[in-house]
C-alpha cells in the first residue's frame, strides 16, 4: 500500500454514483500546487470515498472547498495519459468553499468519521495565559 496525505482545493463538485454491485462511491478531484522555486504547477488527484461516508460528505465537496485526504496512492491510464488516483480512507474538510445564503463557507470543520462536526462554533473555550 502507498498511503499519501494531500492537501488542495476540490476543483468540482463531488458526484456520488452506485456500481453495478450497488455499492456507493463518491467521486472528486483535488488540485495540489507544486513549487519549484519561481516555477509552479498543478498535480490533479481523482479520490473516490467508498459508502455511507462518501454518501454523507458528497453535500460538503463541493468546487473550491480546502480538503485533505488520505488514502491510497494509485494511476489509472486512459487514452495515453496517466492519472493519480486516490482511494480515500479520511477526508478532513477545511473550508473555503462556495458560500450559502448566510455568508458562511460550506464545509467547516467536518471529517470523514463525522460528517456533523460542520455546525461547530470555531473559537477556542480556553486560551492559555503567557508569562
């Protein structure tokens, strides 16, 4: 296995689909900018995030929302060219998606393991006291 941690932003809306086994996998891509000194590029990643997870998430990937993923590191080729793929086992969202009615970011605060965590006030209850 070749576990790979990304951090990026989605670069369109997650589409969730059902295989002719009938499981779900959702399905979205995350751009990750490379530098190089003056020069720099973007790496593309397809992921895809297998049942009732991927299912839950797919609201909060939406174009331009920061996410980190991991999971396992693979390519596929299609037509000559060779795509990094991503078969993810967590996904942390970070924010900076599209904007709702209210003016707050879709997204949050959510990972994986808790697709709820996204209502979550973001100050600190405590600050520690600097002597």
């Amino acid at each position: 296995m070749k576990n790979l941690t990304i951090a990026g932003g989605i670069g369109k809306d997650a589409v969730t689909r059902t295989t002719q086994g009938g499981d779900k996998v959702t399905g979205f891509s995350v751009a990750v900018e490379e530098r190089n000194g003056q020069d720099k590029r973007t790496l593309w990643f397809d992921c895809s995030l297998w049942g009732r997870r991927g299912e839950a998430l797919a609201q909060y990937l939406t174009k331009g929302t920061r996410v980190t993923v991991s999971g396992d590191l693979s390519t596929h080729e299609h037509e000559g060219r060779t795509y990094l793929t991503v078969r993810a086992n967590d996904v942390t969202l970070q924010g900076g998606g599209q904007r709702n009615d209210s003016g707050s970011a879709a997204g949050g605060a959510a990972t994986g393991s808790a697709p709820g965590r996204a209502d979550y006030e973001d100050s600190i209850p405590f600050a520690p006291q600097v002597l």
